[in-house]
C-alpha cells in the first residue's frame, strides 16, 4: 500500500432543470484505463474501485486528492473484476462481476476474503447478467445487491441479512425484488444507500450508441420498504443524462458507480475501452457530485 498526495479541486458546472451538477477534476493518475464502476465512502473519505485492476483509490473528500490506494492481495484468487462496492464498519464490501462472488476487505488487518453466503445461483450471475453493486443499511445491518439485468431484461435486488464472527462476515439471504425495464438498451448500473431517508438510489441507464444524445443516466429512488415485494418500480430523482452528453469529449460516460451522504450524491464512470491494460491513457475518469434535490 502507497501513500500519495496529489491534485486540487478544478471543476466545471452546469445548471440542468434547477439543480447544479458539478464535474470535479480528479489527479491526472485517473486518466488511466482503471475502469471504476463502484464507489463507497465515509465521513472523510471516497472509496473508487478499478474494475480490472485490483485496486481500491482513496480520495480526501474535501478536495478529491489521492491519499492512499489499496492494492487488493488477489494471488490466491482467480479473475476478480471489482464491479460494485460499500463500506460496512471496517470492511469494504466488493462484489465480482466476473466469477459472480462477493469479497470484504477488512481495511485494519488489509485481508481480502469471500463472503460466505446461502444463495448457490450467485456464481451463474457473470458479464452482462452480473451484479453491479452494492450497498450497505448499517442500521438494519441489510445488504443489498444489485443485479444488472436477466434475460427477461429485468434487473434484480437480492437482500441479505449480515452477520459478523471472528472478523467474517456472513451474508444470509431474505428475498429478491424485481424491476422491469422495457428491453435490452436499459440496466440498472450503480447503487447506493440512502441512509436518512431509507432509501436506495440506482444508477438507470438507456444507451443507443456511442456518445448519443438519446442517452440517459438517471439517479431513481427505490424505499427500502417496498423491497419486501417480488416486484417493483424505481422513480426518477435527478437526470444527469444533459450533463453527461455535454462533458462527453473530456469525461468517460459509462456511469457505474454511485455513493451518497447526508447532503451530496457521487457519480463516477467506467472508462475502459475494452483493453484489459490498466496503463493505457484513456478518457478522464469523472467525479460528479449533485446537491440532494429538495
């Protein structure tokens, strides 16, 4: 594990239907094909995961400089591609989009381990059907994974108890709940908790083509309370799709990773190529941050 300090808060801004959408410059090092699709973080920290690269990057959430960057011990695991993450307690919870596990990462004793769990058809959910995200209720001590979509083109929120022994934790699964979209073009990308108002904010996303006006990248609402049912629908909170395709000649647009706090939504966005190679320059990886709408 390294220690760095680098950059400074440079950012352009724009006003969409009222509501300012900030587009924060981070360290030059994210110009890098590091691909972060999961984003956690604390009171003073924001926790951005490479997909691709077994790495977790810490920012000071003040001014968005690297302070630390975690390199994840993945010599006894096999093809681990970091796709969503959530902080509990002193864990970092991950789930793996390639082999479809969940992994935490005890961030005192720097060990990686794969979170048990009771829910066997997990290791089916890889690629395009795979999960997504994650994110934490520390209150109700609740987990809640976010499936991209399956092949009826609904994507899927799988709940679970979590339990805690000798620094393991043990996930133990409640229920499944549905959301339609309506065809393939659409997912659910990113999700996070909403902790005050109990509530999870999802990533939804509609892509036509390459840097498309048509595109949509929009934060929903889901109540935790609704999850307890088979099936149900998201509401749009805040568009970031104008905002996005505006930015699109500086900033990757696959947005994938979402966090929130008490005042202030996070947004950030994959930018791989396609080229398994965390040393290539490619677009500027984007830290959006959205004031919670009144």
């Amino acid at each position: 594990m390294k220690k760095l300090i680098l950059g400074f808060v440079f950012f352009s801004s724009a006003f969409i239907n009222g509501q300012q959408i900030e587009f924060l410059e981070l360290p030059s090092l994210f110009e890098r094909e590091f691909e972060i699709s999961g984003m956690a973080g604390d009171a003073t920290h924001l926790y951005l995961a490479a997909e691709r690269c077994a790495k977790v990057f810490v920012l000071d959430k003040e001014n968005v400089a690297l302070v630390e960057t975690i390199e994840l011990d993945t010599s006894e695991i096999e093809s681990l591609e970091v796709e969503g993450l959530s902080r509990y307690k002193d864990y970092l919870l991950l789930t793996d989009e390639k082999k479809g596990r969940i992994f935490s990462y005890h961030l005192k004793t720097k060990q990686l381990t794969q979170v048990n769990h009771d829910q066997p058809k997990f290791s089916k959910f890889r690629g395009n059907y795979g999960m997504e995200g994650i994110a934490i209720d520390t209150v109700a001590k609740v987990a809640y994974v976010l499936r991209e979509r399956n092949k009826d083109n609904e994507s899927e929120i799988h709940s679970f108890d979590i339990s805690e022994k000798q620094a393991q934790l043990k996930f133990k699964y409640r229920n499944q709940t549905r959301l339609k979209n309506k065809n393939k073009d659409w997912r659910y990308s990113g999700i996070a908790i909403d902790q005050q108002n109990k509530r999870l904010l999802c990533i939804r996303s509609y892509y036509v083509g390459h840097a498309s006006v048509k595109n949509k990248r929009e934060v929903h609402v889901v109540p935790i309370k609704v999850l307890k049912k088979k099936k149900t629908n998201s509401k749009i909170l805040v568009s970031v799709s104008e905002a996005v395709f505006l930015h699109r000649n500086s900033f990757a647009t696959n947005v994938e990773g979402i966090y929130a706090d008490m005042e202030t939504i996070y947004i950030t966005a994959d930018n791989g190529k396609g080229i398994k190679d965390c040393s290539q320059i490619s677009k500027k990886t984007p830290l959006i941050r959205i004031e919670f709408p009144n």
